[in-house]
C-alpha cells in the first residue's frame, strides 16, 4: 500500500510507536531536569519523610513498653505499700513489747538490791561502831523513769523517721538503765579508827558493792563521849552469775 507524506519534514509514525518505554522516559526527564539542588531537595524530603515514619513507629513501640512498665509497678507498688505498713506495725508491736520487757527487767534486777546491800552492810560492820543513816544519792535506775529526750523525740512522733529514733532512744535507755548503778550514802560512829579501815575494807570486797570512798570524818561529841563521824559514797555492783543463789519459794498452809 502507497503512504503519501502531505507534511513535509515531519516524521513518519512506525506502528509500534504508541507502546510505553521506560528507558526513553526517564531519559526524556534526566534531560528535562537539570537542576541537581533540586534533585537533592526531593531526595532529602524522601528520606525525611521515610525517617519520621520509623520514629514513629519506634516511638509507638516504646511508649506500649514504657506503659506497661508502668502498670506493673503501680501494682507492685500497691502491694508493697501493704507489705511495708503490715511489717512497720509489728515492728512497731515489737519494739513497745521489747520496751516493756524492759522495763520489767529493770524493776526485777534492782527489786532485792537493797536487800543485798543491807546484808552485806550488816555483816562486815565491825564492833564499836554503828550507823546513823543509809541512803540512796542516785536517781533509781529504771527504765520507766522520764527522760527529756524520750520527751523531745515523741513530738516528732508523727513520721517514720521519728517513730524510729524514738524506738531506738527508748531501747538505749533501757539498756543504759540496766547497766546503771545505784549510789548510796553512809553515815556512823566509830570509837576505833582501825575499826573504820577495817569496814570500808570489807565493804569493798562485797560482790554488791563497790567503789566505797571516804567523805569526811569528823570527831564529834555523842552521850557524852568524843567519837569519829564518818561518812562513805558508795555504789551498788551487779555481781555475777555464780554469786546469786535464787531458792524455791514454799509457802505451807495449814
């Protein structure tokens, strides 16, 4: 068949010519943009675009984690708080049973202590000399006794922090007050100096009795008679183990 060209210089269409290619148009955009700014604009927007959405996503991720991180320690939370009040209530049972058990102890370990040093005042008091007065100088020793700072620290009371130091005061205090001695006075007559040596000799051997001074000694006149007036500070002593015979107590009834 016989194609007759009407337009001149203008090219003949092959058949094949409305297919799409590719290769001729991204060749055909290559030449048509010639900026390479441009190009490193679009690129960047690109990569932009494709780093936001990663972050996202990670931080969609970790903020799920960190949420049920905090769920779980809510709940932790919660169930220690019961924990910690129930263990702060005995301890707090505990240290008021400790302090009266103490307080027990202080009253029984000085119950017979003035009984002991009367006997052993008695027993090595020598001849020609006698008492006039025994008396206690010191504040007994018990811990149910007042003290300041107990007194002080019961005002701060209101915090954990503060039933601590109080509970901890009050242990010491026990403690120190079982360990503390008493002081006593005594005051005598004596017609014999070497008799006075002798006593205050004796006494200081007593396992319930200890630092035994002399105060003063003064000759005064008593019925008549010129006599040495003496005077000793001593102390008790907690004697050991093996120096105490405890007996049964029987008591018969007709």
């Amino acid at each position: 068949m016989i194609h007759i060209n009407l337009l001149p210089g203008a090219r003949r269409r092959t058949s094949g010519g409305g297919g799409f290619n590719p290769k001729e148009m991204l060749g055909s955009l290559g030449d048509r943009v010639k900026d390479k700014y441009l190009v490193a604009a679009v690129a960047s927007v690109i990569v932009a675009l494709a780093l936001g959405a990663f972050m996202f996503t990670s931080q969609a991720k970790a903020s799920g984690k960190l949420a049920e991180r905090e769920r779980t320690a809510l709940q932790d939370s919660a169930r220690f708080a019961t924990v910690l009040r129930a263990r702060l209530a005995a301890e707090t049972e505990r240290d008021a049973v400790l302090r009266q058990l103490e307080v027990i102890r202080s009253i029984d370990d000085t119950r017979f202590m003035w009984a002991h040093i009367l006997e052993e005042i008695s027993r090595v008091i020598p001849q020609y000399t006698w008492l006039v007065s025994v008396a206690q100088t010191s504040a007994p020793p018990s811990a149910a006794a007042p003290d300041s700072e107990i007194v002080a620290l019961q005002r701060e009371a209101n915090t954990p922090a503060g039933r601590a130091r109080l509970e901890k005061a009050r242990r010491e205090k026990a403690v120190a007050a079982a360990s503390r001695t008493t002081q006593f006075r005594i005051i005598g007559h004596t017609v014999d100096i070497q008799a006075l040596t002798r006593f205050m000799r004796d006494l200081e051997s007593s396992p319930f009795v200890q630092n035994v001074n002399l105060a003063r000694s003064d000759l005064v006149t008593s019925d008549g008679k010129e006599v040495t007036e003496f005077q000793l500070d001593a102390s008790s002593e907690r004697p050991p183990p093996e120096e105490i015979r405890t007996l049964p107590l029987s008591v018969r009834v007709p």
